[in-house]
C-alpha cells in the first residue's frame, strides 16, 4: 500500500478527493433540508436547525492550525472521511420514520430529529475539518506546476458533486418514494447509497492518496515552543486581519452581498415539494432533483465560469455592477413562480436556470472581492478568515427564513427577498470606490 501511495499519479486521487468533499458538505447544507421537508417538519424549524448544522464551516478557522500542527494532512483526510462514512452509516439505521398522517399534517416535531440533527453537525465538523486538511494536502503534494493544471479538475469535480448530490441522490430519493410510496423508507435508503460510497471512497483514498514528503506534522518535528509560535502567529494574522484598512466596509460586504440568495437557497426546495395549496408548486422529489438538483447546478456552473471570464476581461471594478445586478435581479424568478405556480417542468426548469446562471455569474464578484481584501503578509489566513464571513453571511439569514416564510407566506417571502437586493446595491456602491480598476484583470 505505501509504495502504491507514494507512486499515484494525480489523476487517481485528485479528482475523487474533490468530489468526496463535496458529497457530504451537499447532504449535510442542503439535501438535508429537502429531507426534513418531505418529513413534514415546518419550515421556520427546519430553516434554524439546518443553517445552525452550518456552524462548522463558520468557526473552521479557528481550529485549521491544529490540522497543521498535529499529525499528517493525509492522516486528516482519511480520518475524517472514515468518520463521516461511520457517521452516515449510523445516521441511516437510526433516521426516524413518522408516521404518514404526521407528515401529511405538515407538523413533525424537530425533537423526533434530535439524534439525526446531532450526527449531521457531527459530519459537519469532519467535513469542515476535510476541507483543511484536502487543501493543505493539495498545495504539499503537488508541485506549483501541477497544482496550477489541476485546479480546473479539482473545481469540476466538485461541481459534479453537486450535480451528483442535489440531482442524482434527490431524484433517487424521488423514484424511491413513488416505488415504496414511504418517505422513511425511501430516504433511508438514499442515504444508505451515499454512505456505501463515501465508504467505498475512503476505502480507495487509503490506498491511492500518496504520502508527500513535506506532508509532515509540525509537532513530530520540532519543539514545543516552535508549535506554541505557529499558534501565536495564527493569533497576530486575526489580529491584522480586523486592523487592515477598510475591514468594517469589507465585513458589511461579506454578509450582505448574498443577503437575497442567502434566505432564497434555504426556502426554494420546501417552496417546489410543497402543496399547490400552500403556495408551492408540488413538484415530486425526483422532479426537483431534475429541475434544481441538475438543470440548476449546470447553469450555476456556467454563471460562474463566464462570471470568471468576463472578470479576468474587465476587472473587478468595472464587473461588479453588472454581477450586483445579477445576483439580484434574477431572484424575481422566485416571484413568479410563487406568483404563477406553474405545472410545466419546462417552465420551472427555465426559471430556476435563469437565477442560478444570474447567481453563479455575480459570485464572481464576491470570490474576487475577498481575494482582493485578503492581499497582504497573510493572504492565506486572511482569505480564511473571509470564507468564514461567507459562511456567516448564509447561516444567519438561514435560521430565520423559515419563520419568515410561515408568516409571509411563499409569495411575500420571495417579495421580501426581492427587497432585500437594497442591502447588495446598497454595499456595492461603497465597496466599488475602493476597489483597484486594475485588479483581476489579465
């Protein structure tokens, strides 16, 4: 097994390293929600409990030195996956199955989800803490030539995780349902599937995941003290970090430039499988996996691959208006089918295309802002310390689209979303007066 390690060529492991981080980062933010949806739990508690199962990414910065200083980044990687394969394995034989009159009713209570939501958060810190160690392990194993031809496979696999996620397992989960006519069962059983794969992937990744000679525990090597100064100098990078010019205009982008996506992305599933009576579309789970969970993600792949182009060709000064409005423009999509509720799958599938193109075109935007904010002595950590801002910027408005939904309804929800675009306008015409016209072009 170690000299197989030692000799893998990039191609076996890279591409499945990336698609495994991003199954279980799917099931857990995601899939989960649709999940608890088609168990009749309601929304407003849905919505807080699985954007709280988001905290790990959050906080993940504060725990990535002890990735580096304890152990091997590989040693990370496989743990971690071993763990949330075990974690996924025990979360399929203990998932509740209430009852069909209780779901029907639209009123299953959390608590009957204590024990699931608990292993989900479980998964979630391993997943956050795969993350670390999976990029780490990228930048040690590869050479700069390699890790550069690379980040193309390593974005596409992981985008196909999601394709694979929110459109393969969703719409099994839906032929499920209509095969064995139980919800229970049927989810039981998708996560049986993805547990049996994320098992079968650990399993590879123990044999084809090489061991890098600068992939070496910083404690194994040296003292104490040369431990206790890699945490100290953790510590001054978050102390420049909230000193740097600018950092409160930079935080209110961060957390508001996504405000609209960040509550639409927590209600748009419930709002599809929910009944035409309720204000939803009641579309079939599978219909969703189709519609979303695919035709969704490929025009979100697409957004953002143009979103980049066109960056690299203008800057990020003279993109960020156009990539503004198309973060927010698009949510009307939602308006209208809230509005309309149309039965075609065609007309659906357009709609939710045209806001996920418009969403992954603006990101650009985001992803580039945060990269320029984070240039300086500690870019990596400080480009960390961003993604936790993002991470924020989804969970916050998360908990509490739920109840917003119930007291608005689906069509006032999407109204007030539409509302909410004010706040990305809003940042974005401070933020674009401090932004270098040079920056992000060729």
């Amino acid at each position: 097994m170690n000299k197989l390690a030692k000799t893998s060529s990039p191609w076996w492991w890279v591409p499945t390293l990336y698609f495994f981080e991003g199954i279980p980062y799917f099931l857990v933010n995601q899939i989960s929600v649709l999940m608890f949806a088609k168990m009749g739990v309601p929304n407003g508690q849905m919505a807080f409990f699985t954007s709280l199962i988001y905290l790990p990414w959050t906080i993940k910065p504060f725990w990535s030195p002890f990735v580096d200083i304890i152990k091997t980044k590989r040693w990370w990687i496989i743990a971690m996956q071993a763990i949330m394969s075990i974690a996924f394995v025990v979360l399929t034989i203990t998932l509740p199955k209430p009852s069909p009159e209780m779901i029907a009713s639209g009123e299953t209570p959390m608590k009957l989800f204590t024990f699931t939501l608990i292993l989900f958060a479980f998964a979630a810190f391993a997943s956050a803490t795969h993350d670390i160690a999976a990029d780490g392990f990228y930048m040690l194993a590869l050479s700069g030539k390699n890790q550069s031809a690379f980040v193309g496979i390593r974005s596409t696999f992981y985008r196909l995780a999601n394709i694979f996620g929110n459109g393969v397992i969703v719409a099994a989960a839906g032929i499920l349902e209509l095969k064995t006519n139980n919800i229970p069962l049927s989810w039981q059983l998708t996560l049986a599937g993805s547990s049996v794969l994320m098992t079968a992937l650990t399993i590879y990744h123990a044999f084809f995941v090489p061991k890098a000679a600068a992939d070496v525990p910083h404690i194994s090597d040296t003292s104490v003290s040369k431990s206790k100064a890699i945490i100290k100098e953790f510590g001054r990078s978050f102390a420049t970090y909230f000193t740097k010019p600018g950092v409160v205009l930079a935080i209110a982008f961060m957390l508001l430039f996504r405000l609209p996506e960040a509550f639409l992305l927590k209600m748009c599933t419930p709002f599809l499988v929910a009944s035409r009576d309720l204000g939803g579309l009641g579309m079939q789970t599978a219909e969703v996996g189709i519609a979303y969970g695919t035709i969704g993600v490929i025009f979100l792949t697409v957004g953002g691959i143009l979103g980049g182009l066109w960056a690299s060709r203008k800057g990020l000064k003279d993109s960020i208006w156009l990539m503004a409005a198309c973060m927010t423009l698009p949510c009307l999509s939602f308006v209208y089918l809230a509005v309309a509720q149309p039965t075609s799958l065609v007309a659906i599938s357009i709609a939710i295309a045209i806001e996920q193109f418009g969403y992954g075109f603006g990101f650009t935007a985001y992803m580039l802002y945060m990269m320029y904010f984070s240039e300086g002595e500690f870019k990596t950590s400080h480009y960390a310390i961003c993604t936790a801002f993002m991470a924020l910027s989804m969970m916050i408005p998360g908990m509490f689209a739920g109840f917003l939904q119930e007291w608005l309804g689906y069509s006032g929800f999407f109204w007030m979303v539409i509302l909410c675009c004010i706040a990305p306008i809003a940042v974005t015409i401070v933020a674009r007066k401090k932004i270098d016209p040079e920056y992000g072009k060729k």
